[in-house]
C-alpha cells in the first residue's frame, strides 16, 4: 500500500515539472528593477510604483494564471500604469524577453519582436499587481 501510495505521489509531482524542473513549461532567468515607462506627476502612484516588486515566482505565475490576447483586449480591457517589470524567462525551451505592466498585462518579446501580449484577470494575479481589470468601470 505504502508502495502504491508512493508511485502515485512520484507520478503526480513528475507530471507537473517537465525535465528541466521548469514549473508549467515556465522558467523566469532575470527580474530587472521597476522602471518608469512614462512620465507621471501623481507622486503616490509614483511611490507605489517605485516600491513594486516581483519575484521570480510571481513572474511564472502571471504567465501561467494570464491569457494570451489581443492589443484591442490589451488597450480596451485593462488598464495601462506607468510602471513595468522586465527580464527574461524560457517558456516551452524558448527564451523570451517579457514585461509586466502593474496594471495586469504583460508581453512576450521573441528575437526583439512582440511575440505574444498576456492579461490577467485571475484572482490569483490580485496579489502581484497594483491594478486588476475591472471591465473599465470607472466607479
């Protein structure tokens, strides 16, 4: 039983991690520091802005919880804020650039060129974002 009960376990924890114990076929390699992508004169924003961070995890997470969409669903759909996370990660054996927007959208740069464009409306994004989308209510 004990055996039984210890190749399942071994299965299940296999299947999740593919050969190179990448989670999810995602494997973040750098987290640059938040940097400004316009100018703003709200100095809490630039405050909240400036102390926004992300680990590695969090990073894997946004890919993984987010879904792939379109720049009409980026640009009509989420909110754009002033700050962005960048790095690089592999996802499914390819290295990508990618940037987080705190607003809850992100992209994949593939060889310089935009590859894929990420939202994320999962509440499991909440706690690493500063904004989620909220079908633009302004209330």
């Amino acid at each position: 039983m004990k055996a039984t009960y210890l190749l399942i376990t071994l299965f299940f924890s296999c299947s999740f991690t593919n050969k190179e114990g990448k989670e999810n076929g995602i494997k973040v390699l750098t987290i640059e520091n938040v940097k400004m992508v316009q100018k703003e004169n709200n100095n809490d924003l630039v405050a909240t802005c400036t102390n926004w961070k992300l680990s590695k995890k969090n990073v894997e997470n946004f890919f993984t919880n987010g879904n792939k969409i379109s720049a009409d669903e980026r640009t009509n759909n989420y909110y754009f804020l002033p700050c962005e996370i960048s790095g690089t990660l592999i996802k499914n054996d390819t290295t990508f650039s990618y940037s987080i927007n705190a607003g809850s959208t992100g992209e994949l740069i593939y060889n310089g060129k935009h590859y894929a464009y990420y939202g994320c409306s999962s509440p499991a994004c909440e706690e690493f974002v500063l904004m989620m989308p909220d079908n633009m209510d302004p209330h």
